[in-house]
C-alpha cells in the first residue's frame, strides 16, 4: 500500500506556473521543436501562439516528472 498522500505526490510532480509567453519561449529551445527545422518550427510556435492567443494567454501549469535511471543492462 502506498504510505504517500496526495499532497505529497503532487510536490513530487514538481509542477509549477508560467505565464503563457515563458511556455512558448521554452518550447523554442527544445530539440523536438528545433528538429523540426527553421521553416516548420516555426510554423508550428506560431500555431502554438496563435492558439494561446485565443484562449487570452492563460496561465500554464508546467510539471516536470523526474525519470532516474539506476542502471540500464548491457546488451
């Protein structure tokens, strides 16, 4: 049975706020964006703002899972 309450599981989740310009900014620099190339990322942040835009640049909640790899089998 797990012993954690659910105020201990969302500090776990390290979620914290940003404003909605922060988020877009943010999403520039990840390599999936970048991967996409000039043309079609920035295609795509512009649909992200235009998007935002629409809904009155809300507030976002970012969260963060951490993933920890103890070890990984050799193959």
């Amino acid at each position: 049975m797990d012993a954690m309450n659910d105020d201990q599981r969302r500090h776990l989740r390290a979620g914290f706020d940003l404003a909605a310009e922060e988020n877009l900014i943010i999403l520039a620099t990840q390599s999936s964006t970048r991967a996409l190339g000039e043309a079609r990322g920035a295609d795509f942040l512009a649909r992200v703002r235009r998007r935002l835009e629409s809904l009155g640049w809300p507030q976002l909640t970012a969260t963060f899972v951490a993933y920890l790899t103890i070890g990984q089998r050799l193959r």
